[in-house]
C-alpha cells in the first residue's frame, strides 16, 4: 500500500481521535473507508429525473409554450441578418 500524508484541523482530528476510538480501528483504516465511500458516491449516478434534478429552474423562462412545435416560431431563423460580422479573435 501507499502512503498518504494528510494535514487536519484540530476539530477534525479530535473527531477523528474520537471515531477511532469508538470503533477501534486506526487512523488509516477510518479514513480509508471515508475515501472509499466518497469514490463510490461520486461514481454514482444522480437520482431522480432531468426535471427533479433541474426543477428548480422550470417554469423561470419566458415565452411561447408551443416554441418547439410550432412552425411560426421558426419564420426567419437561420436566414440572412442584419448584423454586421464579428472580427475572428486576433485579426485585425
């Protein structure tokens, strides 16, 4: 095994005395399954739907609730504009 050097806080070293403690476990093998829990956290998938994930910004937009289905919407898109073009970045 390798080795890990870790600089903590008093507070969370005296939690971690305590925890060791009361499981009687070292310091490493506490920590180790800490690690271990938060890989395997992070590794998991998010839960719920896109709307539960996101529900807190539907409903914030404005504007037609037929925009993606109805043809009128799309009347004029991607024709000719009337904006002048943009310089490319580093050209003058």
């Amino acid at each position: 095994m390798n080795t890990l050097t870790v600089k903590l806080p008093p507070a969370l070293e005296a939690q971690l005395e305590a925890l060791v403690r009361k499981r009687k476990q070292s310091k490493s093998a506490v920590v180790r399954e800490a690690i271990e829990r938060l890989v395997e956290q992070s590794d998991a998938p998010a839960k719920g739907s896109v709307l539960d994930l996101v529900g807190d910004l539907a409903g914030i937009v404005s504007g037609p609730r037929d925009l993606s289905t109805n043809p009128k919407h799309m009347r004029g898109f991607g024709g000719p504009s009337n904006r002048k073009p943009t310089r490319a970045l580093g050209k003058k």
